[in-house]
C-alpha cells in the first residue's frame, strides 16, 4: 500500500471516503487539489461527493461483509469515514491488517457511538458532562427517565444532524420519544442515552486539528440547532480568555486521547467560565460550513491536510462570518434554485449548493456564507440572502 506522510505520489495514492454528503464532497475537493485519487462510497446514488470522486460504490456502510469487499478490491491508503453508519468494528479489524482509518479506527469506533465518547470523556478523562443514562428498552428508557428528570435530551446512540432526537418535557412525551428514537437512529432499534439538560450560557464547537507539527485551533463557532440539526453558525463566538483557554485544554485533552491526524469538531457547553464536554466528531463538522468563508484554510482543507500528513502553518481569521443552511421541504427529485444573482449581489458573500440528487421531508441542501464587521452583520447577511433565495420543486 502506498505510504503516506509528507511524500506522496499525486493521481496514484488513493482515500476512500465511507459517506459522501456535503461535508464529505467539500474533503473529496480538497483532496483532488493535492492530486488524491477519490473513491466515495454511501448507501445511495449520486451522493454529493461522488459528483467529485473517480469512482463511487453504492452500499450500506452497515454490511461489514460488502464495505470490506470493496475496500480489499480498492486497496486505499486512507479510509476516511464521513458518518456514523459506519460497520466500525470492521475498520478495526481492517486497520490491525495495515488499512490506515482516519483518524484512527479506534478513534472512530469510540466516536461513532455516543456511549464510547461519553464513557471515554466523563469515567476515563475526568471531564464535566451533563448527567446521563444509557437504555436498551423501553422500560429502562423510562427509569433513565425518573432518575434524570424532565425536561431532559434523548438521543440514539448512533445517530446525527437531530435524526431520532428529542426532549422530554412533560410524561405525555415519553412513548413519543422512545418511538422516535428507535426509527431515526442511523442502525434502526437500538441504546439511547438520555441526558440532563446542562445550564449553559451558550455552546460551542470548536474545531481541533492534530497534525504533524501539533495541535491547531480555530475561533470559537456559535450556532444555533433546530431539533438537533445546525440551521446557522457564526465565528468567531465572543469568549472570556479563561473560557476559552479551558476549551481548548478540553479539547486538546479529547482529541489526545483518541488520537491520529485530522479535524475534529469539539462541541462544548460553556456557563462563565466552566466548560462542559458535549461531544466529539473526528471529521469535519456542520458548523463549521463558516469556515468557507471566515479562514485561510477551510475545516476541509485543514482536513485534508492534516491527514496527509502536512503541517499546517497557520490557521488566519479574515472577518466575522456567518453561515444559514438552506433547508428545503417537500418531496421531488427536480429542483430549481432562483434569483441566485440577487443572492450573492451583496458584497462579501458566496454559496454552495450540495447537489443533493432529491428532497424527501426536509433536506438540507445547500449553504449560504457571509463576512461582516461584526458577526451580527454577517447573520443578518446570511438572513437576507435566505429571503431572496427561492428554492422551487417539481
């Protein structure tokens, strides 16, 4: 297998990415700049990344038996995964035979799993989290329940961007959110955690990334979740010196501990001066989309970077910068985005269309980016772009 590490052979060495939605086709770009051979795999056709890639395969990351048939054909000498459905175990075993998983397989099994991190972070490292419980059934879902009290968070242990994930407020919510949880995790049925809501001042991620000269950090970035789902963000969020020093030590203290070359997404609860440990993603984050616009190197590029083992030189903040996702609604696979000259006639501003191939629900679909004087101004920005964008379905 090819060796990488500061020498590399431009169009022969390959990365295989295991989900190719927006985040992973914004990787598989930067990676094709550094003269990387792409192979993109998702459970459907014609994923974001793939529109970018050499070659695409079309399976369930959950058939351990098909990912690691195609990974043996392929040979690639990263194995970059992009999502949490994802037969981690597999990659394990693949990585203790020479295959090299970004950042690690360990890593991403620990990630992968919310019980993994959390276990990892509040027993192992000593962080502070909220207060927690796992639940297998439906009974035990209710004792979590009873210990932690309500109003508390309920998540698929397995899952993202707010999939299977709700809040208990009241006992008229609870077979709801069982319901829910157990249809919207990424593996079907299956552990939830439940979760004490946590007095915060407000939450951050901040992105982290181990490469071959240290550890680098970005600003700050704030943002706002609908349901679970990032709708907006913005950088850099205004933090207390000390604040953001204990961030930084958090995350620098996660991300040791789990290893290996890449970006990571700290999320983190900050009340005054006292962090609390959220969760870790070992990959690009969807807050941190304002990286686009807001830095030298995007999260993507700082990615693609780090893992190929390059040094990252320095990481600058141009402006204060907003991003507002476009959330489209209905069911259709023809879409037709409008006055996308209107859109971006404001100085300061770009967007990204993911090419999602069809909406079914709601989807995010694409992603408007916006630097100001302030972070107010760059929201306000990304608000007006949204209003003047007209997303129609067919």
């Amino acid at each position: 297998m090819t060796n990488i590490g500061t020498v590399f052979k431009p169009n022969s060495t390959k990365a295989m990415l295991l989900g190719s939605g927006e985040l992973g086709r914004e990787v598989a770009i930067e990676l094709k700049r550094l003269g990387i051979e792409v192979i993109a795999v998702d459970k459907y056709a014609d994923a974001p990344a793939m529109q970018i890639a050499d070659r695409s395969y079309v399976v369930s990351m959950l058939d351990a038996a098909k990912l690691e048939e195609i990974i043996l054909k392929e040979k690639p000498a990263l194995i970059i995964p992009e999502v949490e459905a994802i037969a981690t175990k597999k990659l394990v075993e693949l990585e203790s035979k020479g295959f090299r998983v970004v950042p690690t397989a360990t890593a991403v099994n620990f990630t992968m799993n919310r019980e993994g991190i959390r276990t990892l972070a509040a027993e192992k490292l000593g962080m502070k989290t909220s207060k927690y419980v796992f639940a297998d059934t439906e009974d035990e879902f209710r004792a979590a329940i009873e210990k932690i009290g309500m109003p508390c968070v309920v998540k698929p242990i397995m899952s993202s961007s707010g999939h299977g994930q709700s809040v208990v407020r009241k006992p008229e919510d609870i077979s709801h959110a069982w319901d829910y949880s157990q249809s919207g995790g990424r593996s079907g049925n299956g552990r939830v955690i439940v979760e004490g809501f946590v007095d915060f001042d407000y939450e951050i991620t901040l992105l982290t990334v181990r490469h071959s000269g240290g550890t680098s950090f970005c600003a700050p970035i704030g943002h706002q979740q609908v349901d679970g789902d990032y709708r907006r963000s913005w950088q850099p969020h205004p933090m207390g010196e000390k604040a953001l020093e204990r961030a930084q030590e958090y995350a620098k203290k996660i991300t040791d501990a789990l290893g290996g070359f890449g970006i990571f997404g700290v999320e983190m609860f900050i009340k005054g001066d006292d962090v609390i440990f959220s969760e870790v993603s070992p990959r690009p984050h969807d807050t941190g989309m304002v990286t686009m616009i807001s830095q030298n190197l995007s999260q993507f590029a700082l990615h693609a970077r780090a893992i190929l083992g390059i040094p990252i030189a320095n990481i600058e903040q141009y402006a204060p910068s907003a991003s507002r996702a476009v959330v489209v609604e209905g069911k259709s696979g023809m879409l037709e985005y409008r006055n996308i000259d209107l859109v971006l006639s404001r100085p300061n501003t770009d967007m990204r269309i993911f090419g999602k191939p069809e909406v079914d629900g709601h989807r995010r679909m694409a992603v408007l980016l916006a630097k100001g004087k302030t972070i107010e101004e760059a929201d306000r920005l990304t608000a007006e772009m949204l209003e003047d964008l007209d997303v129609k379905l067919f």
